[in-house]
C-alpha cells in the first residue's frame, strides 16, 4: 500500500508539494558539495558581462549562485527559489564568500514577480527535472528575458549513469529514484529532452552540450565525488522507496552495495549533465 512520500515533512515545500531529495542538512551538504566539484564542468563557458542583469532561477542553497558571482563578479544577479529555508542557506554561503552582487527573492517559477523582459540571461540549474510542467516553467522564464537575452539550462540524466560491474540491483536502485520523482510530477530523465523543451518553448539558437563525468581507481578524488554526488542522492530516497514498495529491503541494500562497487577498486562510473543554451528572439 502506498504512503505518503516524505512522511517526515523534510521533503514539502512551502507550496506543500513533495520534494523528491527533501531538504535535511545531509542534502544541503550534498547539494553545495557537487555545485563545487562539479562547478569547473557546468560553468565552464557561462560568464555574463559586466552590467548585466541575470535571473537565477531556484537557486537552491546558492551552490551555483557563489560561482556565478565570483565567475561574472560585475554581473547583477537575482537569485529565487520557493523555499524560504534554502534562501537563507544561500544568502548565507553568498556572504560568506564576500559577493555583494546578488539579491535573493523568494518567488515560484510558475509565477514569476517581475514583468516582462526584465533580464538580460536566465540561468537554471536542476530545476525543471522537479516540475510536473517544464515547458511551462520555460515559458514563464521566456517571458522575463529580454529580446536577444539568452537562457542556460543545466539537468542531469539518470538513464545516462554506465557503470562496472554491471549490476541489476544497482539499476534497480537508481530505477526507484527515478520513478519516486515521476509520481512527484517530476523527470529524472529529462536532460535528453532538454532540445525539444527549449524548442518547444520558443528559444532560438538552441546548443545542448553534454557534459560527462567519468570516476575509476586512477581517480580517488572523481570516486569520492561518485559517492558523495550520486550515490548519496540515490541513498537518500530509501525511506520513501521502500515505503511506495518499489523495492524490498534486501534488493535495495545489495543495489547500493553495488553501486558503491562500481566507485572502488576495478569499478568505473559514468554519468553525463546536459547544458543547453537558448535566445530569445522576439
Ligand atoms: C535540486 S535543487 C537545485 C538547486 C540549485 N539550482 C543547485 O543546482 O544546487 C532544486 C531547487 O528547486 C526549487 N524549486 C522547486 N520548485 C520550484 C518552483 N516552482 N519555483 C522555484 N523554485 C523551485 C527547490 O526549492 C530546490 O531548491
């Protein structure tokens, strides 16, 4: 029988909708964690002139927010996230690094407080693989561009993750992820739809760049950002997995003993980001 998902409350926004990851310190750590390792291979190419006025849409705990104003530090940036807890998190992390070009809004995505064409470039990290509609969310963010400003979309893939020793439990783990986070309304496999979506959504010009992560023993640094960035992530579903019945207790010990295999001596792991780039004409 099922349950409700994230019992515990962790995971509801202020909205009162489930969040798949929640939102208890061990994710806030997670989350600043892989903005930081992974921060040289998602930003790389995305610096704003300066003067220019920048939306970061849900910015989370501001993992990316600290790298988008040290990288672009005569940028202007606005950061908003529904979650009131992050914001806090994020204003503090910001000033903690000493940026003085950020302002922080709580808002909704789908109901964005600014008018029309208010921002040079929008950028969006992990976001839309939440929302139950992200063609709207991108919509909603168009509208905000100005003609000729530009949107960067960052999502990961979790059909992407290769990994050796191959395992059927291992998959089966990441397969609960995935399918907790389509009952949320959300897509955990939504970076191969990153084109269309931006298609669809009006922007021209759109690039979409994959962005691979690789991890094997010459690595111990890459291994350890195995374990901290993705296994984690999966890990902290298990509750709400086992609960909704998606796999029993024995399945999912052995799939993530697993998959910290493949992040240890002889393993080898792969997991690909998908980055696109879009203007907005007219
Ligand atoms: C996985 S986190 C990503 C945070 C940050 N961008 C990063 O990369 O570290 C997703 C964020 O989206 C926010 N979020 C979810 N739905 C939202 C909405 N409708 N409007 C604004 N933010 C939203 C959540 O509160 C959460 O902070």
């Amino acid at each position: 029988m099922k349950t409700d998902l994230n019992t515990n409350g962790e995971g509801m926004g202020p909205d009162k909708k489930p969040y798949v990851h929640g939102r208890s310190e061990r994710e806030s750590e997670r989350l600043s964690y892989q903005a930081s390792r992974l921060g040289d291979l998602l930003h790389d190419g995305t610096n704003y002139p300066p003067g220019s006025n920048v939306l970061e849409a849900a910015c989370g705990v501001g993992g990316q927010t600290v790298i988008l104003a040290r990288n672009s530090p005569g940028a202007l940036f606005t950061s908003v996230d529904i979650s009131p807890e992050s914001l806090s998190l994020a204003r503090a992390a910001v000033t903690s690094e000493g940026h003085s070009n950020v302002t922080f809004r709580q808002a909704d995505v789908y109901d964005l407080p600014f008018g029309p064409g208010t921002f040079d470039h929008v950028f969006v990290c992990f976001l839309l693989e939440h929302l139950p509609d992200p063609l709207l969310a991108l919509g909603k963010l168009k509208a905000v561009i100005r003609p000729g400003g530009t949107i960067t979309v960052i999502e990961g893939d979790h059909g992407s993750a290769l990994f050796y020793p191959d395992s059927a439990d291992a998959r089966a783990v990441i397969r609960c992820l995935v399918d907790l986070q389509q009952e949320m309304g959300g897509n955990a496999l939504i970076g191969r739809e990153l084109s269309r979506l931006m298609r669809e959504a009006g922007f021209t010009d759109v690039r979409v760049s994959p962005r691979p992560v690789y991890a094997d023993e010459g690595s111990a640094e890459s291994q350890e950002a195995v374990k901290n960035i993705f296994i984690a992530m999966v890990e902290g579903v298990r509750n709400d997995a086992l609960a909704h019945g998606l796999a029993d207790e024995k399945t999912w010990e052995k799939g993530i003993r697993d998959l910290y295999r493949t992040a240890g001596p002889g393993g080898s792991f792969c997991y690909t980001f998908f980055k696109a780039t879009g203007i907005r004409k007219g």
